[in-house]
C-alpha cells in the first residue's frame, strides 16, 4: 500500500510539474525570457497554439509568425515556421526575432507551471512565457467580427505560409473590412444577415510585388472577397462562398 501510494503522489507531481497539454491552446502566451535574455514588457512576442494543438500562431516582436505543432504528452515539436518579412529596425527587437524562431525550431518539450510555460530542448531551458489572457472557448458561437481571419487556403488549395500573410477582419461597428492581400493594404466595407455576406467598395494600396507569387495570390484574393455572397464559421475556420462554390479559406486568430 505503501508503494501504491508513493506512485501516487509521483503521478501528482508530474501532473503539476509539467501541466496538462491540452490547456496550452486555452491561452495567449507572452514571451518573457529567450535564449537567457530577458525580453522587457514593451515586446509585443507571443505565442498561441489552436484548441487541437496541431498549429501555433504569434508575434516575433517584429512579425507575425505561423506554423505546425504536435503535442504528445509533455513533448513537443514546431515545424514549418514562417514570418511576415517587415524589417526590424531595432537591433534588440531582431536578436529577440531570431531567438525566438531559433528556439521554437529545437524546442522538444514543455513544462507548465501556473500561469509560466518553459520549452526546453532536452534539459536547456530554450524560453519562459507567461499567460497573459484565456482565449476565448472556441465550442461557443463564434461571430465573423471575433477573430482575425488568416489566409490558408483559395477555391480549396492550400496558399502555403506565402499565402498567410494574407488577413482580413471585419469591424461590426464602422461595417468596414480590412487587411492584408499579401502585397497591399486594403480596406472596404460589408453587410451580412445570417449567412449572407457581401464584400463591396474595396481599395487597397499600389506596391507591385513583383518579387514572388504575391501579386497572384493578391488577385485571387481580392476576387474572392468580392465575388462572395455567403460564409460558414466552423471549427475556427472561415469560409467564403459563391452560391455552393468555395472561394476562400480563411483559419482565425484572436485580434
């Protein structure tokens, strides 16, 4: 009995040692400490992770950042990391970027402790984050205007992290929408009841990005947004479609 009870309390320590997985995607968590450098509170770096805990979202500090995770227990695993492209001027803020992503890459395990998340590359402590706000329960309604709406996806294939710089977010008190098209500001305004949505008077700036694939994934975009009449929120993800044909795919973000 005696052995029975010490596995026990082992079993209880190990819980409270390393936290349950499956509360890491109820929280937006700020970065504290990376790679023994204190970050400082004006950082705007954080990081998120969905309900099933199979994509990651978040700042550097300096971009907005994307990717895959796999959650086994108290392991880990961040693949597939991509970043916006906006210079950081300030040198502290690039160290911060790069040790951030640098981290994530050979980050192989976790450990939670209250409102504290380390993420170790074995016994390394890579970074500390601390819970800054509980996100909000994605098995309620979630209305259109409750998240910011990222590409992932046109007439049902895949934009890759190019693509994802694309984002939309609809304002319900000014009835404007906004965003991204990947290579241009834009802005214009929406009406919606029920599930019918329409997009109109869309203007966005003039940068030709002719560099990469942008100026293609800017058209198809931009298209969708206004040739759509209806949407469906399911699943934390958004969609647009013309009539029963799908235009665009869209995975949210809190704001």
């Amino acid at each position: 009995m005696k052995t029975l009870g010490l596995l026990v309390l082992m079993a209880a320590s190990a819980v409270a040692s390393f936290g349950q997985a499956d509360r890491l995607g109820t929280r937006q968590w700020k970065l504290v400490e990376v790679d023994g450098m204190n970050v400082g509170t004006s950082s705007k770096a954080y990081l998120e992770l969905n309900r099933d805990q199979t994509r990651f979202t978040g700042n550097t500090g300096c971009n907005r950042m994307f990717g895959s995770v796999d959650v086994q227990g108290r392991r880990l695993d961040f693949s597939n990391i991509g970043t916006t492209r906006m210079a950081c001027i300030e040198p502290r803020a690039r160290r911060v970027e790069t040790a951030f992503v640098k981290a994530l890459e050979n980050a192989d395990r976790f450990r939670e402790r209250g409102n504290s998340l380390e993420l170790y590359d074995r016994t390394r402590l890579m970074m500390r984050l601390s819970a800054v706000k509980d996100l909000p329960s994605q098995d309620g309604v979630v209305e259109i205007e409750d998240r910011k709406w990222v590409l992932d996806a046109i007439a049902g294939t895949s934009v890759g992290k190019l693509g994802r710089t694309a984002f939309i977010v609809f304002d319900k008190q000014k009835l404007s929408a906004g965003g991204n098209s990947s290579c241009n500001v834009f802005g214009g305004s929406y009406t919606s009841k029920g599930s019918a949505l329409k997009i109109t008077d869309v203007v966005s700036t003039m940068r030709a990005c002719i560099e990469d694939e942008r100026m293609s994934i800017e058209r198809q975009f931009l298209d969708g947004l206004q040739k759509a009449s209806r949407y469906e929120i399911g699943k934390n993800k958004l969609m647009l479609y013309r009539e029963k044909r799908l235009l665009l795919t869209f995975i949210g973000e809190a704001k």
